[in-house]
C-alpha cells in the first residue's frame, strides 16, 4: 500500500492574505441576537404596560359605579 503524498490539487492562500486582521473585542456576545432580544423585550414591556394600564381603568370603572 502506497502512502506516500502526491503533489498539491492547488496552491491554497488563506482567505485575508494581505490584509490586516481586525481587533477582536474577546466577547462571545452576538450583537444582533442580543439587539434582537433588547427589542423582543421592550415590545413585550410595553404590552404588559399597556395591559395594566387597561387593568387599572376597567377595574377603577367598577369601584367608582359600585359606590
């Protein structure tokens, strides 16, 4: 059995040869995903809000006919 290497298929550079690599902030944080998040929540605050504040007047309606 022959193990032996054959020739290169291509002569492979990589893929940002001759550019400089950018700083890299060490972070594992996926900015989109958490701005995403950031306004899933805010959405989801603001219904819950507006939601209380329903609450709030539908039941001071029934204690102001009430008395």
């Amino acid at each position: 059995m022959d193990t032996t290497l054959g020739p290169p298929i291509a002569e492979q550079r990589p893929v940002d040869a001759g550019r400089a690599a950018a700083p890299r902030s060490g972070s594992n944080v996926d900015v989109a995903r958490e701005t995403v998040d950031l306004i899933r929540s805010q959405n989801a605050f603001a219904a819950n809000a507006a939601m209380v504040r329903a609450w709030d007047e539908t039941t001071g309606l029934l204690v102001n006919r009430t008395v």
